[in-house]
C-alpha cells in the first residue's frame, strides 16, 4: 500500500508541475509588451498601430503632444514612460545633450537604405563617432495660410511674388493687416522665422547683436497679432472663425485636408515665404531607458514607418514631404494641390529652405519669445 500511495504522489506531483508549467506558459503568452509612444499628431493612426499590434502581439500607448517644448517637458520629466518621441532635425542635439536618448542601430532596419540620400547624409543627427541618433520619417516648413476669400486681390497684390507662389513675411507688420494675423505659439519656430524676416544669414546662429533683431521683429509681429496658435486644432479653428485672416503655421498639409474636409479649402490659399523658411525633419528617437522588448518594438515601429508601405501611409494620412519616394502614390490630391511642393523633389521648393539644425542656446531663445509674449 505505501508503494501505491507512493507511486500515486509522484504521479500527483508530476500531475501538478505539468500543470504549473502550463499555466506560466499561459500567463506568458497573454503577457504583452508595450511600446509607448509620445508623439506629434498623424504619427501613431490605428490604421498602421491596429495591425502593428497584432502582428507583434503587443499594446501602444499613445500619447500626443502639439509642440517641440511640450514632448521635451513630459519626457525629461519621465523618460521611461516613453520609448520612442517623435522630434524635428532642431530638437535632436537637445535630447542628447539632456541624456534622454540613445544611438539607434540602423542595421536593425531593414528599409532604412531607402531614405533618400539627402536625407541620409544630413549631418543634423550624427554623434561624433558616426551613430544615428535619428530616423526621419517626413519633412515639413513653415507657412502661410491666408482667407484669400476675406481679403480683396489689391490689398494682398504688395505682398505676393510675381508668380504668386509666394508671400512676403512684410505682411505680418503690415499695419493694413493689424488684428488679422497669427502665428504660432511656438519659441523655436517663430525665432527663426523672424530671423529669417530680419535678415540674419544663419537663422539657427544668432551673434551677438542678432537677438535684439529678432526680439525687435517678434514684438512687431506680436503687436499686429490678433492671436497665437498651439497647433493644428487651433489653427483650423482661428482660420474657419475668421478669427485671424492670415496665419503662419507649421501644418499646412494636415491643414488643407481638413479644410477640405469642412468644405472651405476653396477660401484659403498656402503661400511659401518669400524671403525663405526653416524646413524640418521628423522622425523618431529612441529614449535611452528603452531596453528588451521595447527596444525590439521600438525598432519595428520605425521600420515599418520608413517602409513602401508605412510611407505611403504617411502621405495619404499626414500628407507631408515623404523620405522613401516609393510611399509617393499615397498623397492625397488636396495637398499636391495646396502644397504641391510635397510631391515634387525638395529642390523644386519656391523659396529659400533653412534646414533646422540645434540652435546656439535652445533656452535663451524659449526665454526671449516668453519674453516678448509679457510685454505689453
């Protein structure tokens, strides 16, 4: 009898640790890792994040943030929240000298040969030793959008190219236009731009003398401003109210969509500067906490977003300057008309491009904009 209540307790054991051993091969299999995400709008659509998911078998987190300092603020507040942030060409330098990223292995990625070349050589996101420290995904500028419905052809001839194809940054001091102007809320942009207006060769260098300039310029264009804009949202929304008649912005493809969309594109026009305008690069860094899993993820995510597919999928849904010319065919026919310069190569832009590169002292020039926005 001992033998067989023996036998029966090896046996129940056994019974029990291949049961154990199942249920922790269950609990790991409905265990999903996670790639959390901090991004610009346009950057993380269920229509690629649904799939992604289930082929990975994992969760993304999303979150989304409207401007460069407010993505810097929550990650340098908490970089293991966050795997991958997408950041422009300017912003790369910032993270890496805060900590807060870590070279990507381009050798990881199986589409990253089809970058375009410009794309790739730019040396906006190399580390001295040659690392990447960021995959670009599209490229953008800042422009102008005007109710061309609201304003009479005299009163905006003055400051049109002879091609009309662009607009000169005049019109935002042009005391004609005070109280119907906005721009953006946003210190590096609207640094550079005014840098731009002001004459200064190297929008992303100020000398000395320089910052004086540009504050003098931000103030002029404050004091003839009706408001500021905090991205797409709000731009779409100061334009459709007619709360400003002319916005400088830095969503214009996103824009015209969805003035398309309200049925009102027909009274807006886009308008390069005449005098040139900075040109950003986004992308995606990694955060340098991100390891295992994530990593793995984080790499994935990025792959497929410089792929034919994800590309094209950025073009029909974001509608910007795509980096892989095979996504080409997915722009949306609204943007190649109001922006056509995104369907054509980047040297066909009608105007002088700045490429954004790190600023000479990002926080003295948050300072100077918050500046100029307490002055009365």
């Amino acid at each position: 009898m001992l033998s067989v209540r023996k036998g029966a307790l090896v046996v129940l054991i056994s019974l029990c640790i291949l049961i154990s051993g199942m249920g922790t091969r269950w609990t790991h299999a409905e265990e999903k890792a996670t790639l959390s995400i901090i991004n610009f709008d346009g950057y993380s659509e269920q229509a690629w994040v649904k799939p992604f998911e289930e082929k990975y078998n994992c969760t993304v987190k999303i979150t989304t943030a409207g401007t460069v300092e407010e993505h810097f603020t929550k990650v340098k507040a908490a970089p293991d929240e966050y795997n991958i942030v997408s950041i422009d060409s300017g912003r790369v330098k910032l993270y890496q000298d805060a900590g807060l990223i870590q070279p990507i292995d381009v050798s990881k990625l199986s589409n990253y040969n089809k970058i375009g070349e410009f794309f790739r050589n730019h040396p906006y996101a190399k580390t001295e030793s040659g690392e990447k420290l960021h995959v670009p995904i599209v490229w953008g500028t800042q422009t102008i959008t005007i109710n061309t419905a609201a304003i009479p052809e005299d009163k905006l001839a003055p400051y049109l190219s002879e091609d009309k194809k662009t607009v000169s940054l005049d019109i935002l001091t042009a005391p004609e236009f005070k109280g119907e102007i906005a721009f953006f809320d946003e210190s590096s942009n609207v640094t550079c731009i005014a840098a731009i207006h002001a004459g200064i060769d190297n929008p992303f260098q100020f000398g000395e003398g320089d910052w004086e300039k540009v504050r003098q310029r931000l103030y002029e264009w404050k004091s003839n401003a009706r408001t500021f804009t905090t991205g797409l949202d709000s731009e779409f929304g100061v334009l459709t109210s007619e709360d400003a008649l002319i916005v400088l912005g830095g969503n214009d493809a996103l824009l015209n969509i969805r003035l398309e969309e309200a049925g009102l594109r027909k009274n807006f026009t886009q308008y390069a500067m005449t005098e040139g305008t900075i040109c950003w690069i986004d992308g995606w860094v990694i955060t340098a906490p991100t390891t295992g899993r994530s990593l793995e993820l984080a790499h994935a995510y990025i792959d497929y977003m410089i792929g034919d597919q994800g590309q094209k999928e950025l073009a029909a849904l974001v509608g910007f300057g795509i980096v892989n010319p095979a996504g080409a065919s997915g722009f949306n026919p609204v943007v190649l008309d109001s922006a056509w310069w995104y369907g054509r190569d980047i040297a066909e832009f009608p105007a002088p491009l700045y490429i954004m590169v790190p600023e000479e002292d990002t926080g003295k020039r948050v300072e100077l904009w918050n500046r100029v926005k307490a002055t009365p």
